[in-house]
C-alpha cells in the first residue's frame, strides 16, 4: 500500500491546473481508500460458505436418520438454517460473521434469511404495516419476484415443449 | 466423505460469488437476484438436479439451490397439473424457505432492536 507517491490533501486543494488537481486527486482517493485483497476475502467466503453447507449436510443427514425421507429433510434443514440465521442476526453475531466471511455468508440460504430478518428488526420503530411489513420485503421481495418470473417463463417453455412432444 | 464434498463444493461456490462481488460491486441483492435466476435457469437445463444430487447440501445450500427448487416445483406441478402447474409449482416449491423466513423475521423483530452501529 501506498508505494506511489504520497499525496497530501492539501496539495490537492492548492493545486491550481484542474487537469492536474484531478489527478492528484484521484491518487489521494486510492490511497486512503482501503485496500481489500481478493484472495484474503475469498478465502474468509471459502471456509465460511463451506461451512455453512457443511452444517446443512448435517442436518440433512439428521432429519433423515430421525425418518424424514429426502425431501423433506432437505425443507426441515431449510427452516433449521433459516431459523438459527435470524437468530445470529438479531443478536447481531451473523453481522459478525459477515464481515470475514463476505459472499459466505451471503450466497447460502441463510443470507437470504439475514436479508429479510435485518430490516424487520430495523424497522420495528416506524409500525407493523409501514415500517416492518414494507421493508422486510427489501431484498426478499426482488428476490421472490425474479425467481417466480424466471421459473415461470421457463415453465412455461417446459410446458410448450410438452404439448408438442419434444419432452 | 459427503461432509468433504458439502464443505468444498459449498466454499467454492461461495469463492467464486466473492470475485464477482470484488470486482463488479454489484449490492448483495442484486447478487441474490443473479444466484436465484442462475439457479432456475441450471434447473430448467437439467444440469443443477444432477449436480446437486452429486453435493448433497454443498449445492443445496446456496440460493442457487433455491433456484433449482423453484423450477423443479414449476416442473412436477406441470407435469401433474398440466397448465395450472406453471402458477402453482413456484411458490409451492419455494413456500418452506419463503415462509419460514419471513414468520422467523417477524417474531424475532418483537424481541430484538437494532444494534448500535460501532
């Protein structure tokens, strides 16, 4: 970090050519922005994500053993995983965890969870219907929407093949 | 050997999210957006069933599982119900998920409050 030269603000503010006060500018802007190496936080995404479905398997495999057979021991880890991620999150631990594990904590299922519990809590102040019924849907809502439109064009597709006997 | 295969297939997956969002700063949901649609679209291609059988919750896990989920529901639903099947199946399939979060979301926001930002 910081092996060009350094650049102070001030020689910023007084530079007098625009053209070059730009470009100082910009060097001051990379230099106190702060630097997040790539392989660092896939790492962190690597073994957080992992073990997050390593947890999954375990419950799969768990539910299934108490008897339940594949599918819905796959929906009983959906609700186990959902559950104990809102739970970190209103206790603010999977905020935590966020901050190491980035994507790993995002792509599982229990992001999306995160996603919808984060502004319930957060908008708690401002009513039932305005503040949490409107803002839970924040991230859940764009989420459903596409998902549901996406599997319903392709449905729909799947459908037409069907009726013509190409599938 | 199916907690190696969840572990590593689960991490990489989750890896290669992480150079996306490094290096195109797209917002998390938009992330969540791609994950779902990718997942649907792997689904309706018939890869991520396969897949998926083969990494057990390594690819369930991950929102692109939930995807797969979503149009395997759109697909057995028609495949039961004929044309209904193509309103039916999605939300059928991805009710567990939806639900449960947001009646989880909704009890725990009576008994928690917003965390002082430090």
């Amino acid at each position: 970090m910081g092996n060009d030269k350094n650049v102070d603000v001030s020689k910023v503010v007084r530079e007098k050519d625009t053209k070059t006060r730009n470009e100082n500018y910009n060097q001051y802007v990379n230099q106190i922005t702060p630097k997040n190496s790539l392989p660092k936080n896939m790492i962190g995404a690597f073994l957080v994500g992992g073990i997050i479905c390593t947890i999954g398997q375990f419950f799969t495999n768990y539910y299934m053993s108490m008897g339940a057979d594949k599918e819905a021991a796959k929906s009983y880890n959906t609700i186990t995983l959902v559950f104990l991620s809102i739970l970190l999150t209103g206790i603010g631990i999977y905020q935590k965890i966020a901050k190491f594990g980035g994507a790993g904590t995002l792509v599982p299922i229990t992001g999306f969870a995160n996603s919808v519990a984060a502004p319930a809590v957060e908008y708690k102040k401002e009513g039932h219907v305005f503040g949490i019924g409107v803002n839970i849907f924040t991230i859940a809502g764009p989420v459903i929407l596409y998902g549901i439109f996406s599997s319903w064009v392709l449905g729909l597709i799947y459908y037409i093949l069907k009726q013509l006997d190409v599938m | 050997m199916e907690y190696v295969k969840a572990f590593l297939v689960g991490g990489a997956i989750c890896a290669l999210v992480q150079i996306l969002l490094d290096c195109t700063k797209l917002m998390p949901g938009r992330v969540m957006v791609i994950l779902v649609c990718t997942g649907v679209f792997l689904g309706a291609l018939g890869i991520y069933e396969p897949f998926a059988e083969w990494a057990g919750a390594g690819a369930g896990v991950p929102l692109t599982g939930f995807g797969n989920v979503l149009f395997k529901g759109v697909k057995d639903a028609i495949d039961k119900e004929g044309f209904l099947g193509i309103f039916k199946g999605g939300f059928t399939a991805s009710a567990v998920g939806i639900s449960s979060a947001l009646i989880f979301s909704y009890i725990a926001s009576w008994f928690f409050n917003p965390k002082m930002k430090s």
